[in-house]
C-alpha cells in the first residue's frame, strides 16, 4: 500500500513538473521561435549541389553570397562584399569584403576564403561535374579546370581565376564579358562555405547515382553546413523536421526569432490544416483554391508573390511535324489559354503572351505576334503545311508535382487536350512521374509535346531566354543560329538601356520562331500567422526570403 | 400405366426438374436477390446504351469557361450532376463510365475465372505432384495482398486498360483454382465417378462431362462475387493513378481521384462517382448471395 502512495506521489511530481515544463516551453515557442511548413524536404545542404527550391530556402539562411539581392525584389546588394567594380575591360572584377566576418564555427572569413571556394567550385571531381549536381555552376560557369570526358573544359569556362589580395579584397578573373555575372554570383548557390568545415566534413567526398543526385560520404551537406548566415544548422532528421538555430557569430543584427523549424508536409490540404490548427506558424505554396480560405481566416495572412515563372507548351523540333513553322503555329492556335488560367490559376498566373513575365526587363511591349485561340485557323495552318487531319501528337504531362506555373498539371493537360482534339490534331496522352524520368525524358529530347516551365533563379532576362534558345538543346531540338547569336549579344552587352532593347527584339524574335507556346507566368503564395511579421515575398521565391527578418506583433 | 408413373409425372409438372431450374425458382423468391439483379441490368443497360442515354459526350466540353479556381458549375437543370473540373458533364461521364468499370470488371473476373477452371480442374483431378505444384504457386499468389499483386503487375506492365484486365485477372486466378480443386476433390469420389470410371468412360470424358459440371456451382457464385471484387480492384487502380493512360477516360476510380483536392468546394463530382461504384458492387454482391442460397445443396428441395 505505502508503495502505491509512493508510485502516486511521483507520478503527481512527474505530471505537475510536465505541465510546468509544457507552460514555460509554449510561452517561449511564442515568443523565440517560428515554425515553417513547405512541400518537400531539402535534398542537400551543400547550395554548391543542389537546384532546388526547398534546399536553397534552407541553405540562404545559413549561407551568404559575395552579392545579395533586395528582399522582394531583384536588384543586386552588398553581402559579403561591401562594393564592386569591374575592371576596364569587365573581365576582372574586384569585391572589398565585409571585415570582421566569422562563419559559425568560428573561422575567420577572409578573401582566402572566398577563393578557397571558387576554386573549389571549378575543380569539383568528375562526379560533381554532372550538370544534375552542380547545375548552377554549369549554367552560370560553364566550364571545369578538369573537365569529366566530354565536359567542358577551362577554354569554355567563364571563370577563369581567382585572387586574393590582402585579407579583404579579392579579384575573380573571367575569361570573357557578361552582364549577367554579378546578378548571378548572388545566387544561394554561390554561398561562401567555412573552408575549415568543408576540408574537414569532406564534402566532396561521395557518388552520384543514375538519377543525378549526390549521395555524400562526408557529412558536411547533411550535418555540417558552415556559413556566414544568421542562422546554422542544429538538427536535421530527414522527413521529421529540421531545425535551425541563430549563429552566435553573425556579424548583422542578431535575428528576433532565434529558432526555426521546418517541416516538410507535401500535401496541400494538410498543410493548410497544420497553420489553421497552430501546429506550424506559416506554409508555403498555397493551393489556389484555398486563397479564398486563408483570406477570409482573421487569423492569418495571405502573401502573394509577384509573378515570375513561366508555363509553356514545349514543342520538340526533333520530333517532326514539330519541325514546321507551320504546325507550331496551329498549336500555339490551339490552346485558350485564358480558360485554363480562369478556371485553373485563378490568382496565381496570368495569361502569357511571351516567354519573358512582364515585370522583368526584356519583355516586349509591343510587336508580339498574337496567337488567339481559334480552331478554324489551327486546322488551315495545318492544312496549308500539307498535313493530313487529325495530325496526331505525342504529348506528355508530370504527375506527383505541383508548380508555380503549372499547379494542376493533369488538369491542365486534359483542358489542353480537350481543344487540341477539336483543332485538327489527335492527342496521345504520355504521363510519367515528374523526377526523374519526366525531367531526364525532356532534358534528353524523348518527347515530342511537353507541359514544363521555369522558375527565375536570379531575375535577369539571360536566366530565362539564353538558358532556354541561347544554344542548340535536346529540349527544343532546333538550330537558330541567328537566334542565337541575337541572345549572346544581349547578354554581352554593358549598357542596360541597350540591353534592354535587346532583350525586347530577342522575345519577340522568340515568339515568332515559336519553339515553344507560352500560356502561363504562374506566382506562388504563402499564408503565415497575422502575427508574424516582416515576411516579404520575392519574385524568385524562397530562394531569396530571409527569416531573419521576421519577428512576431507585441 | 401405373401408379408410380402417374405420380411421377406429377411431381415432373409441380416441382422444377434440375439443379438449375431449382435454383432459379428459388432466386426468384429471394427479394434481395432480385434488387442484385435489377441493379447489375440497369448497369448493363445503362453501359450497353450510353450513346443513346447520355445528354452528352464524356469528353465534350459543355462549360470549361464557367469554371474558376473555386469550381465549376454544380448540378442544375441542364446538368443533373454538375460539370466536372474539365468543363464535361458529369453525368455522362458516369454512363460512359459503366462501360470501362462493367467491361473491365467483367473481362478480368472472366479470365481469372477461366485460367482458375483450368488450373484447379486440372490439379484437382490429377493429383499428386501437378496438384502440389500448381497449388504451391497460387499459395504464393495468395500470400499477396490481392490489390497489391495488382499494382506490381501494372508497375510492370505500363498503365493502360488491357494491362488493368490482366491485372486484377491475375489476382483473380488463385481464388478460382483453389475453389475448384476443392470442389473436384469431393466430386472425385462420388459414387457415380467411380461408375463413370467402371464402366471404362476416358478420364477427360469423366472430368468435363460428369464432374465439372456438379463442381462448378460455388465456381458461378464466386464468379458473380468477383465482378463485385473486380470493379473496386480496378477503381482502386484508378484511384492510385494506375488507371487508363488517357487521363480524360471516364473511369470511375480516375474520376474520384481526380477530384480529391477539390473535395470540400466540389463534393457531388466525389460523391457521384462513389455511388456508381457502390451500387454496380452491391448489385453483384447481392446476386452472389442469392445464387449461394440458391445454389446450397443443404437448401435443395426446400422452396
């Protein structure tokens, strides 16, 4: 009997100090911490080795680049580096570094640094080559110092060395002009990592399997990312949660919230349910159907991002009839893109008329030719391209993924098909899971007709147009090289009013070559608590939406 | 003539001859059966005769520009049913729906059932080691879950409608073999075999022509039943994105699934569907269980 008293007395001790414990934790979760649900788990921690959005979200907030660009926005600002300028010629530029800068394992940052990682980057390893790990190396560098068989070498690469001269100046020398450069050397993907860290956790170290995903042996991409950030990593358990916690060595203002959270929740009415329910304090990616929800909710916001991303119809012209001007005309015909966005976007796209959205420089105002929808047209066209109707077309669409231009892609798909069929051609419906076989089948020229898009990485008209149409690709499968050669000189060029006009001519030129129908420049939302504050919604998204910012209303 | 004649020929014109007939006068008295079976015929005819009855084309668009990010039209005079999220009419997409969801139900539960007659009729009557190694097989068959087999089998296959039939026959084929080997064992004995065999009638003879016949009836009940089992099979197929390549065919389970996220702004395009399937599945079910009362040689000569 006195046993039991006993068992029950330190059961009640056991329960009350519970409770207390459960007091004092929510009351400070309140006030230090914030909790943030997105729709999938970050890949890597390394932004060297990753491409995408979730990662980068995670890996902007640990990591800082030489450049930044301005939340909600996309002008360049200093990071790293306090100022810039490129030489006369513009194929050396020279950054002075922020002084007294420490990573978060202590180290000091240094132009020896910055160099360290550069050069890093530009002798990644055969298997870091692949444009699956290091794609924005690829896209931005081009070249490697040894190149894997049949990559390219330093001859193409844009980089070319770099330089440290003293402690807070470095040179990076590139090996022709580009516009581009400093807009895209603020990219996430360009953080500067603790070389102490990155020699120590081996984050070279590991394979790359079939898939083009980079499985470490090291454990700096999973356990140990050190950078410069306001926040470092504390935890990480891979589809539970993970958990970022201030850097007692950041050199800005110490963050208002001095733990974050995240959570991956990949379905959308879930993830909704989660912040009405208070689980989590803000989500990503708000289903279009649900704006209205959150709206009408007094307890939270909805913030929009502005539209950047575009949905297009890509036409492979490997693949005839896609071949003929003719046809991809009566495709572009064939499509009422405006019922699509109506009944599927609603406000989270706008109908597209070019590839470029319309507010970033290079957009045509004018001069774009119109394709409306009319299906007696789309079946002259044919007719006139010697064709015999229905013309039938291999069309393919994504399943198990939801985008900022593309939200519903079976959906969508069907409306397309639905009108398609009623223009002169006969719809073969494809579909296959979006990664990888979907995003390795069109980046290797399998289909004829695919649903795809982009997403701005940095917003700058060479990220989408020259990425796209700047060289011969087994996504469009053409040869244009007076295209080409229009989009190398855009991007070359110095002087922004030109540039800019440049740009204009070559959207326009695009829109006429048709090598894909844009329909779509999708936006994306976010819903946070009404009391957290200082959230503010980019045209490139996650990639660039510091927490560190935020803080809760008194 | 004599007395015994007479007699006999009376009870000749007031009681059914036969275990068929029998059983049909006793369905006919089985109200629930007779529910099962006006079910299963509306289905039929409904699927036989979609051109006919549908207001509209499965895949005609009667009011995609109506449509908006918070739903399409709901049912009204014109549309019974609503417009579905592509802008079609929701209740022809159910008729024409009958035909995949009946015809694939129906082919797969036939083919399951044909190559179980064989396989279990086979092993049944032969025995020993053909017996021990077609039965170990559809032992291993079974020991997967049915709806599992049929997944793996569509994984490896491709998603298509003749893959979705092979599929769920597959699953089929171990339930019908079991049942008949089970069966043809019982059979095997009877005293009328051993005549059969006496008399020095060839085995094949005494296999299909004596004892099949008196070993298929729980085969026939089981038959109705997985129809029942098929058409779930193949809706669930559909719901986990298995279904027909062409996203816009008007299968019921792709139907459901496709309106999953619309749920709470949509929910007749969830529900319509849903009933289609439980009522085609009833209507089976229904019938199964009357045939099997029907069919119960305990109940025999009791009407």
């Amino acid at each position: 009997m006195r046993k039991k008293v006993v068992l029950f007395a330190l059961l009640a001790i056991a329960v009350a100090v519970a409770l207390v414990g459960c007091g004092s934790s929510k009351k400070s979760s309140k006030s230090t911490s914030f909790v943030f649900a997105s729709s999938a788990d970050p890949v890597l921690l390394d932004p060297a080795l990753v491409s995408d959005g979730e990662s980068l979200r995670i890996t902007n907030q640990i990591f800082q680049s030489l450049v930044g660009f301005k939340p909600g926005g996309s002008e360049v600002v200093p990071q790293l580096a306090t100022s810039w300028k490129p030489s006369a010629n513009a194929l050396s530029w020279t950054f002075t570094l922020k002084t007294g800068v420490k990573f978060s394992d202590g180290t000091p940052f240094n132009a020896a640094a910055v160099c360290f990682n550069y050069d890093r980057w530009f002798n990644f390893p055969a298997a870091l080559q692949n444009p699956a790990v290091s794609y924005y190396w690829n896209t931005v560098f081009v070249g490697f110092a040894h190149p894997a068989s049949g990559g390219a070498g330093p001859d193409k690469s844009l980089y070319k060395s770099c330089t440290a001269n003293g402690d807070s100046e470095v040179t990076l020398n590139l090996t022709r002009r580009s516009s581009s450069f400093i807009s895209a050397i603020g990219l996430p993907n360009f953080g500067i990592a603790s070389p102490t860290a990155l020699k120590k956790y081996k984050a070279d170290a590991g394979t790359v399997d079939s898939t083009g995903v980079f499985h470490p042996t090291g454990t700096f991409a999973t356990r140990n990312p050190v950078g410069t950030g306001p926040y470092m990593l504390q935890s990480w358990e891979p589809a539970v949660k993970l958990v970022l916690v201030a850097n007692p060595n950041y050199s800005g203002p110490k963050p208002a919230i001095s733990k974050v959270v995240y959570r991956a929740i990949a379905d959308n009415a879930a993830r909704l349910q989660a912040l009405q329910s208070g689980e989590v304090q803000g989500i990503d990616y708000v289903a279009p159907q649900d704006y209205s929800t959150v709206t009408k909710d007094s307890k939270l916001q909805l913030l929009k991002r502005p539209v950047s991303s575009i949905g297009y119809i890509g036409l492979n012209q490997a693949k005839p009839p896609m071949d003929k001007l003719l046809v991809r005309q009566a495709m572009a015909h064939a499509i009422d893109k405006a019922a699509v966005i109506k009944a599927i976007y609603g406000q989270t796209g706008e109908v597209a008329n070019q590839f470029l959205p319309p507010s970033l420089f290079g957009y045509a105002k004018s001069g774009v030719p119109d394709y409306a929808y009319d299906p007696a047209q789309s079946k002259a066209l044919l007719k006139q391209a010697g064709l015999t109707l229905p013309v039938t077309i291999d069309f393919w669409y994504p399943t198990d993924v939801s985008r900022s231009y593309m939200p519903d892609p079976q959906r969508i798909f069907q409306a397309f098909q639905s009108t398609l069929n009623n223009s002169g051609f006969k719809v073969v419906p494809h579909s296959a899971p979006w990664r990888p076989d979907y995003l390795g089948g069109t980046q290797s020229g399998k289909y004829q007709v695919y649903m795809l898009g982009w997403i701005a990485d940095y917003y700058d008209p060479q990220d989408f147009l020259n990425v796209h149409f700047g060289s011969k690709t087994p996504l469009f499968g053409f040869d244009n090289p007076k295209l080409f050669a229009m989009l190398a000189k855009a991007d070359a060029e110095p002087d922004p009013a030109l540039r800019t006009a440049d740009y204009q001519q070559a959207s326009i030129e695009v829109m006429k070559f048709l090598p894909m129908v844009p329909y779509a420049w999708g936006s994306s939302a976010l819903a946070l608590n009404k009391n957290v504050l200082g959230y503010v919604p980019g045209p490139i998204g996650p990639v660039n939406e510091p927490w560190a910012a935020l803080h809760y209303a008194k | 003539m004599s007395i015994a004649e007479l007699e006999g020929a009376d009870v000749q014109r007031d009681a059914p001859s036969g275990l068929w007939r029998e059983a049909w006068s006793r369905l006919r008295r089985n109200p629930v059966a007779i529910i099962g079976f006006c079910l299963v015929v509306f289905f039929a005819l409904v699927a036989l005769l979609a051109p006919w009855i549908a207001p509209f084309g499965p895949n005609q668009d009667v009011g995609f520009s109506q449509c908006s990010t918070s739903g399409c039209p709901g049912p009204s005079i014109h549309h019974w049913l609503g417009i579905d999220l592509n802008g079609r009419d929701e209740l022809s997409r159910i008729i024409f729906g009958a035909r995949f969801s009946l015809l694939i139900g129906f082919v797969s539960a036939l083919s399951g059932l044909s190559i179980g007659l064989v396989l279990g009729s086979i092993a049944g009557y032969a025995g020993g080691l053909i017996d021990t190694i077609v039965m170990r097989c559809m032992d291993v068959m079974l020991a997967i879950p049915g709806l599992l087999l049929a997944i793996g089998i569509v994984a490896m296959l491709g998603t298509g409608l003749w893959q979705i039939m092979v599929a769920v026959g597959v699953t089929n084929v171990p339930i019908f073999a079991r049942l008949l080997r089970g069966s043809v064992l019982v059979q095997r004995e009877q005293d009328f075999v051993l005549a059969a065999r006496a008399v020095g009638v060839r085995r094949r003879a005494i296999l299909f022509s004596h004892i099949l016949p008196n070993a298929i009836s729980p085969v026939i009940v089981q038959g109705t039943l997985a129809m029942a089992t098929a058409i779930i099979d193949v809706a669930g197929l559909g719901f986990l994105g298995l279904g027909p390549q062409d996203p816009a065919t008007p299968e019921w389970g792709t139907m459901l699934t496709q309106v999953n996220e619309y749920l709470q702004s949509a929910p007749w395009l969830a529900i319509a569907p849903g009933v289609a399937i439980v009522l085609s599945v009833l209507g089976f079910n229904l019938i199964g269980d009357g045939l099997r009362e029907a069919l119960d040689p305990k109940l025999r000569g009791r009407v």
